[in-house]
C-alpha cells in the first residue's frame, strides 16, 4: 500500500483521483437540483466516494426542466464548466454547437426549420446553417435571461443592433452584421411561415423555440424600414407568463375578494391596466383557478397567449370574420359557464358580456382606462351606460407592473422629505426604505423580475346602488374607496415599504399622483 503511494504512477493515480472528487464536490455544490437543505449530505457522500457517487447523484437527480436543459446544451456546446475555464484561459474560441442541438427552432405546429428549407440551393443552406445557429443561441440567451422580447433592428446600412427587454427595459445585447441579420431574419421568417422575399409590407406570424419537454410559442412581427428589414420577436415563456392566483401580487384582501368574484356562477370581472401591465397573466390565472372538468370555459382571444387545458380557446382573424363578437354569439349558444374576451372595445362586445352575464355567465374581460372606475365608465363610452351594468358587473381590477429590487444588492436609504409629504398620505409611516445597487445577480440594474401594484374595485351592494345612478367619474371613485378599495398609489407605498419596489418606480407607473 505504502509502496503505491511513494511510486509516482501510483502517486499518479491517486492525485488524479482527488482532483476528481474535489471536482465532482464542487459540481455537486452547483447542480440546480439537488435540495439546498441536503446539499451537505450529498457533498459528503461524494466526498468519500469520488466520481462514482456524483454518478449516481446525476442519474438520480435528472435535469427535468428547461434552465438545466440550456445549461446542458451549453455544456455540450463548450465542454462542460472545466473546458469553458480552459478556454477562457488559453483565449480560445466558442466553437459551433454540435449537430444535435438541444433546442429547436420550429414552426408554430412543431415542424423543424432545417426540414422546411428545401427550396434552398447547396450553398445558401451552409450559409443558413450558420444564420440558425446563430439565431437559435441568441433565442437560448433570451429564454434563460427571461426576456419577453427580441428586437431585431437595423443600425445603419451593414449594422442590426438586438435588444431583448426584460422587466419592462430594453437593453442592446449584441451588434450583428446586415448580411448575417438577414439571414437570421430569414431563419425566423421560414418557422413563422411567412413570405422571405417580402421585405417592405408588415408581416405577421408565429414560431416555436423546442428545448426539451418544453415548447416556448414566439409571435413575430416584421417590417420594412429605410434601412432594411426589421422584427419584433414576443416570448411567451409559460413559466414567466402563467401564475397562481396567490402569485399575482394582490394584497390578501383584494386576492380574497377577487376570487369571491371569480368564484360565483355569473357576473363580469374586467381588468384593465397599458399594454404590459400582465393583464393577460391576471386572466389566466383566474382561469386556471377553476376546475377545469366540471366548468366549461371558452375564450376568444387576440392572440392567444398560452393553451389552457380543458378550455376551448378561439383566436380572432378578423380577416376571415372571426370578431369578439361573432364568436362570443356563437359561444353563447353553447351555454358555456365561463367566457373570455380579450378585450372588450366595441358595442356589440360589450352588449354581448353584458347578456352573457346577466343570463348566468361568468365573463372574464380586458377594457381600457387609466384606473378601475375609469375602465368601467369606458363601457358607457361603448354605450352601456352604468345603471346597466348595476347587478352584472362584480369586480374591476386595474393594474400595473414595476421593477422588482433586487434581493441581494439592495441597499436602505431614506425618501426625500418631498417623497415621504406624499407617502405618508398614502399610508406609509416610515420613510426608510431600499434603493437599487447593481451586482452579478442583476446584471448591474438593481432590479431583478416585477411586481404588480393593484386597484380592485369591487362591486358591493353600495357601489351596485351608485352605478343605478348613472355616476360621474368622481361620484363613483368616491363611493369605491368608501367600500373599500385601495388606490393603486396606495397599494404601491405598501411595497415601497415592505421594500419590494422603490418610490419613484411607483411614481412612474402611477403618473402623477
Ligand atoms: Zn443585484
């Protein structure tokens, strides 16, 4: 035994053993999936059992979900965390992925692009293939970073510049050559369908990012510009998109109320908030809250987003006369118990939640307007005065999302004394509060996912009274907050203070208040 250790193979061999397994700790300190709390046990087992225990712990821990799927992918394509720190050393090269790539670019029906593209002669396909890797990476990089869109725009005549937006902000992640852009442009054209040589006239359509056992559906956008083709490329990532209830960020209150609502057999719940706001998210996670098999849900959407099992989805065209209100006629006959509308933006919808509510329906819409009284005076814009709604409509909910701080770089600070004058009319009795820093986790913004701030008005036997009434803008608000509706500046200075967000976010989501 003893010889082994002065002999220098023996010695060797020993060494390369250790490096292994402290190797192999360090990997098992950084795999997503096993348990934190267990991280020790399991650190110790491979500690005194080298490779051969950090083997069973990668077959028993499998990577299930598509971060682990993307980091797998990259290490296939770099060589593991080893061969990436290699190669940062000795400054080589990302090399190209391999043949069989993780993810896939395909068409909205799940179709491969490189099986579509047969039309292309020998050399402009090795061209494409280099212009799909390319895109495809650049699509990996924004479902990891949790990007909701792509934009892909030209700088001058040979420069596109790609910016992903995330938490609401755009951000320039790369600058492309127009050539190599083109071709990108091209590979995303080809899964969406549309027509490549069309370069000037808008076009519209969808594709599919594949990783494994997760498809992520993609909306893209073209058009023309002065200096070239541009698109706009939208993520519908489920796990970004789709939330509990519980996770929507209502306070406890409002989230009893609303599910009061959403839990009657009839009535109407609008929402209302600008584009991004995450109004769709509130909507399908009060869909999702129903059972499903014994409530029979039907929608009509513009687009449709996510697929919700057991519901019957439509999606409006308004080219082949597909309308809200079409669909919504023929969906009544069907005497569904829960109906959503994208949005409710002409008379004829309207009319049509209005009698699908007062027949025994529960219909879940989308209006515009600045805050919730506002959204549903905008019905009487629609022509359904108010005193017609009294009885139908039970809740609107009026929202808005800010940046989320960062949990481990943000730092307390104290609001100015002009921030804490309005605060303290809101609620907040204490001026300390956190501010934004920057680190690795937040890519140096300070800010990392967001939040929604709320204004529920819900309809109670007082307010159904005023609404008889044909109330103004003010008589209404007035009577919301007497039963008990919190202003959504209100609901912000909440999360100032429990130091989830920071003033001058709510400020700016808020207007002027
Ligand atoms: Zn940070």
């Amino acid at each position: 035994m003893l010889d082994a250790f002065i002999h220098p193979i023996g010695f060797g061999i020993f060494a390369a053993w250790w490096i292994a397994t402290l190797y192999c700790v360090s990997l098992c300190q950084r795999h997503p999936n096993i348990p934190v709390e267990h991280r020790a046990w399991y650190n110790l087992l491979v500690l005194l059992t080298g490779p051969w225990g950090m083997a069973v712990i990668l077959t028993r821990f499998r990577y299930p979900a598509h971060d682990a799927a993307a980091q797998e992918y990259r290490d296939q394509v770099e060589g593991g965390p080893v061969m990436r720190w290699l190669k940062r050393i000795l400054g080589l090269q990302r090399p190209e992925p391999a043949q069989n790539t993780v993810i896939e670019l395909c068409t909205a029906d799940g179709k491969p692009v490189h099986q579509l593209d047969s039309r292309y002669g020998k050399r402009a396909r090795q061209d494409d293939s280099e212009s799909l890797t390319r895109i495809k990476n650049l699509l990996l990089d924004a479902v990891e970073a949790r990007v909701t869109d792509v934009l892909i725009d030209p700088r001058s005549e040979d420069q596109y510049s790609v910016r992903f937006r995330i938490d609401g902000v755009l951000e320039e992640v790369e600058q492309i050559g127009a050539e190599m852009a083109h071709n990108m442009l091209n590979c995303l054209k080809i899964a969406a369908r549309m027509d490549i040589a069309e370069r000037r006239r808008p076009q519209d359509g969808s594709f599919m990012i594949k990783l494994p056992q997760l498809p992520i559906n993609c909306r893209m956008a073209t058009a023309g510009t002065l200096r070239g083709p541009k698109a706009a490329v939208r993520i519908l990532d489920r796990r970004v998109g789709l939330k509990p209830v519980t996770d929507l960020g209502l306070s406890r209150k409002d989230m009893e109320r609303m599910l009061v609502a959403a839990n009657r057999k009839s009535g109407m719940i609008l929402v209302c908030g600008p584009t991004g706001s995450g109004k769709t998210t509130t909507l399908y996670a009060l869909l999702n809250q129903f059972d499903a098999t014994s409530r029979n849900i039907v929608t009509v959407e513009d687009p449709i987003e996510y697929p919700i099992e057991h519901a019957t989805q439509t999606e409006v065209n308004v080219r082949a006369n597909i309308t809200f209100a079409n669909v919504m006629r023929a969906m009544l006959r069907q005497n569904p118990d829960v109906i959503l509308v994208g949005e409710i933006r002409d008379n004829e919808t309207a009319e049509l939640a209005l009698q699908a509510s007062n027949t025994g329906h529960l219909v879940l819409s989308t209006v515009h307007g600045n805050d919730s009284s506002a959204a549903m005076l905008r019905l009487s814009d629609l022509g359904v005065p108010p005193r017609r709604l009294a009885g139908a409509i039970t809740a609107v909910l009026s929202q808005r999302l800010v940046r989320r701080l960062c949990p481990e770089c943000k730092t307390r600070t104290q609001l100015s004394a002009a921030q804490f004058d309005i605060a303290q009319e809101h609620g907040m009795t204490s001026d300390e509060v956190y501010k934004p820093v920057g680190c690795g986790e937040c890519r140096d913004t300070g800010f990392h996912g967001r939040e929604g701030i709320f204004e529920l008005l819900f309809v109670n036997r007082a307010v159904d009274s005023v609404l008889t009434q044909d109330p103004t803008l003010a008589e209404l608000r007035d009577a919301a907050i007497e039963a008990g509706m919190m202003p959504m500046f209100h609901h912000g200075m909440q999360k100032v203070a429990s130091g989830l967000t920071t003033f001058d976010e709510i400020a700016r989501v808020c207007g002027s208040e």
